[in-house]
C-alpha cells in the first residue's frame, strides 16, 4: 500500500456507513480480542477488523507468557504471596531498566487489573502452567504460562503456547457474538472534526493474504467507541526510526511476515490529533527491541522455528538455523569484517551497539547494514544442520560457494548495498584463523577460538539483529482512552496492546490487561452522537 492508501477519513457531512456496530476494535491479538469479549459481556454489538487471514496477532507465535500476579488463584495453590502493591513496586523501581520509565498511573492500574484478568481469561477457557520465574527484571513470583491449543491444525508454530491464549479467547467471543472480519485493514479512524468532537468510525481496505489492497473500501460505524489493537509500529521503518535513527531498514521484524506492525493504529489516531507517549522506554535497550537469534532466514528469531507444516509458512519461506555454539561461526558485517565477539549472549546491548555502528564508507551514515554468519562445511557437520530448503532461505537470505571471494561475491540481499570485498573477507577468516592457533582473540577477545574455518563449501547466512517489543505508542489514560496532543480525552477512542505506550513490559499482559479494560469502559460509554 501507498501512502495515499492512508489518508484522513472522509468529513462527517460526507460519511456514508457500510454497516454499524457499538464498539469496533482494530486488531485480534492480545489486546484486541480481550477487548471484543469485555465489551460484548457488557452488552455491546462488536466487531473486530483483523487484517490477517486468521486471528492472533504475534501473541499466537509467542511462547504464552503473562506477568498475571497479584495473589491469583493460581498463586495461592501454589503458596507464593503476591498482592497489587508488590506488583506496582516491582514495574516502578528504580533498579529496574524497564520500570523506571513506565508511567506510574498505568502500572498502578496494571497492577490492580492483575488478578482479575486472571480470572477473566480462565473464565473464557484459557488453562493455565507454571514457568521458571525471570529474576532477571522482575521480583515478584508473577509469570504464569498458558497451555499449547490441543487441535495442531490450529497451532501456527508448533511449541509455541501463545495458542493456548488466542484460541480459547477467539472460541468465546465468537460464542458470545462477536463478529471478526478478517483480511481488512484501517485505513483511517473517522472523527466529527480533525482535532475535534467524538470518533465515529473507521474507513477499512480489503486486503489479499500478502497484505496487498484489493481496493474495496468499507466505512464501518462505531455507535460507542473505536479500539486500537494494531499492534504497534516497530514494522515501519520511518516511524521506529522517530526513537532511534539507527533502525534503518536492514532491521527485520519478529513475526512481521504473520501480523505487521505497520503503525496503522497510531498513524490513524495521530492524524486526528493523538499523542504519543513513552518514549524513553523505546530507546533504552533494556530489554526485548533486538534479538540476535536464528540465521540463514528473514525474520530470524531465536524461539522456535516455523516448520513447513505452518499455515504461516508460505510467508516465512524458511525455517531458520539455531546457532547452538558461537565457536562454529564468525559474524561479518557487509564489509567483510568482524566487529564483535560472536559468542555475545542475546540480551549483550553492547553487541547491539557495535551492531548498529556504521564505521565504513561516509556514504552509508546510519544503521550498521546486514551482518552475515560466515562458516564451513566442518561447521555444518558439527552443528547438524541441514543447509537447503526449507531450512534456509536461498532467496536473498543464505549463499554458499566455492571460495570465500566467490561466497563474497555470490551475496545478493536488498539491503546489502555494496558488493562484498572478497579480499576483505579472505583477509578476515585468514586473520581469525590465526587465533585459532593462538588461542586467543587478539580483535574482540572471543574466548579462546576453537574452530578455523578452511574447508569448502563455504557458507554466508543472514544473521542481522531483528527488532522485537513496541514500548512507545499512543497516550492513553487509566481507562485505556486516547489523549490528544494537548493533553484531553479523545471521545470514543481507545488503544491497547503495543499500540499503547507508557508500560515497558516484555510479553502480552499488558496487551490483555488494557484490551480488558478499554472493552469494558468502552461499552458503558453513551452512544456516541452522529447516525
């Protein structure tokens, strides 16, 4: 789609309704199908407008976990003590990376919604397992995991318990009388002025299983409210790079391929006058923005594979390589050239920040371009893997050759944007080579380097960092309303999930939480003004 896909709605005067509903939410994943259920438990008409051609949002790839405590039902069997104000003090400590900047209002509401959300989901047939607690970031004995959908043929990534969340939530509302309209995308979020009066609508574009425009345009009316539920930004490149021009576009996106997080929502919403809020949160490489992870495939995240048997498959195009030793691969940038130790875990920032850095040609100012994992056939053999389709994807993402200049010159990628110097990387392996024997790293002090790489065919697999969680989104306030720029209520428009800032959260609690709340404050609303 183009930018004049995207333009502001059509005025009020001139407004003509394909259908009509009390409450339309944007986006079926974690945040907008808790919505859609809370707002027709009160009573509502709803409609949920969902741009993939199944529900789930990235939650239904994810591995299911939700920081849901607060002395739930599940804590108490288990003997753990929790309570609301631990959960509050735990997100707003200054020892916390990510708590420090979250807006105080918003987690004392999160931490107060906890254990109800708890109950709402297992009302609504989520089943519930214990994980390991991360005491990493967080305290308090809250993280809970959902069980995997028991019917495979409705699993997008097998392993991935973020099933266990999505299908039980779209069984119930769909029970309830919801109804979701799939294979569309807002286009834009009707209000009676631009900067003024209630939200009315939405204008939505009918769109292909690529997420192509197929050009017919419904006007859908919301009688009480519109609920943002995109799930956020970070798929758009000039909008992720307002937080950090170092996002340029080699920067791939987890789940991308499956639910886009095209900004549509918060482009909408700022159009008639939203702001946004948490910036700080976006920017400070705490935790959960990149992820160094699988290589030799686009989106390239360190969880579980997407096997060929995913209905997601046909857009992944590859499974992807687990690097289970560092000590196998070398990690250039499209120079030719090292830049950090390879065995960095994937939560070391500054192997991000050394990623990021662009320290070659004047001409290429920010991002660090693509970086390849350079390896052999001895490499192969030792970490089991299978170097075809579909475990890697030869299109622009995987290269083998002969020769390491003839591998140098073989890499064809969008976003490479100069061939690589053949030299450049001869001299590069010749020079880690000679580690080996020294076992030491005299460049970036890799522990002990073990493996030389000299038996053909050589390989190149795409390992550039890919972007994860949305921090920053749309203001809103404790009742999940969105706030203008000037600091009032917008009437009838609410966000949830990553198309909401100000909660610095890795997982989807936060999305479920808010989604919850938007649908119930949202159905008690009076009907907005504008048949």
């Amino acid at each position: 789609m183009s930018k004049n896909d995207f333009v502001m709605g059509p005025s009020r005067g001139a407004q003509s309704w394909n259908c009509i509903y009390d409450v339309v939410v944007v986006g079926a994943g974690a945040g907008g199908l808790p919505a859609a259920i809370a707002a027709r438990d009160q009573g509502a008409s709803v409609l949920v407008v969902e741009q993939n051609f199944d529900i789930g949002g990235r939650a239904i790839l994810s591995g299911g976990a939700l920081y849901l405590g607060g002395g739930n039902a599940h804590q108490k069997a288990e003997g753990i003590e929790d309570s609301p104000d631990r959960i509050y003090a735990d997100w707003t400590r200054a020892s916390h990376p990510l708590g420090r900047y979250n807006d105080r209002e918003l987690v004392r509401t999160y931490a107060d919604a906890c254990v109800g959300t708890f109950d709402f989901l297992t009302a609504n047939g989520v089943k519930w397992r214990p994980i390991p607690e991360p005491t990493r970031l967080e305290t308090v004995a809250g993280r809970l995991g959902t069980v995997e959908w028991p019917n495979p043929f409705e699993v997008v990534i097998p392993g991935m318990q973020g099933s266990g969340l999505m299908r039980p939530l779209e069984n119930a509302a769909r029970s309830k009388g919801v109804e979701i309209l799939l294979q569309h995308r807002m286009r834009s979020i009707v209000r009676e002025g631009q900067f003024d009066g209630a939200v009315l609508g939405i204008s939505a574009l009918a769109v292909d299983r690529h997420f192509q425009s197929m050009f017919h345009t419904l006007n859908i009316r919301a009688r009480k409210a519109v609920i943002i539920a995109t799930g956020g930004h970070s798929a758009n490149v000039n909008f992720r790079r307002m937080f950090d021009p170092r996002l340029t576009e080699e920067y791939q996106v987890n789940g991308d391929n499956w639910s886009p997080k095209n900004a549509d929502g918060e482009i909408a919403a700022m159009t008639i006058g939203a702001a946004l809020w948490g910036g700080a949160l976006q920017t400070n490489e705490a935790d959960g923005q990149l992820s160094k992870g699988r290589i030799g495939c686009r989106t390239n995240y360190h969880l579980a594979p997407v096997p060929p048997q995913s209905p997601h498959f046909f857009r992944e195009k590859a499974s992807g390589l687990q690097v289970s030793d560092y000590q196998n691969v070398i990690l250039v940038k499209e120079n030719g050239k090292r830049f950090y130790d390879e065995t960095a875990d994937v939560r070391d920032y500054e192997y991000f920040a050394a990623a990021m850095d662009w320290t070659g040609d004047p001409r290429k100012m920010n991002g660090g371009g693509p970086i390849w994992a350079i390896f052999d056939s001895d490499a192969v053999e030792r970490e089991g893997w299978t170097v075809v389709p579909p475990h890697v994807d030869p299109n622009g993402y995987f290269f083998s050759a002969g020769t390491l200049e003839e591998l140098a010159a073989a890499i064809d990628n969008r976003h490479q944007w100069r061939p690589m110097p053949g030299e450049a990387l001869r001299e590069t392996v010749a020079r880690y080579n000679g580690f080996v024997d020294a076992g030491v790293d005299r460049d970036f002090n890799k522990p002990a380097p073990r493996y030389k790489i000299e038996k053909g065919p050589f390989y190149a697999a795409w390992s550039t960092p890919v972007v994860h969680d949305v921090y920053a989104g749309l203001r809103t306030n404790s009742s999940s309303q969105v706030m203008d720029l000037w600091g009032d209520v917008i009437p009838g428009l609410y966000a949830a999930g990553e198309s909401q800032g100000g909660i610095g959260q890795h997982g989807i609690a936060r999305a479920v939480v808010f989604g919850i709340i938007a649908g119930r404050h949202s159905a008690a609303r009076s009907t907005a003004v504008g048949l």
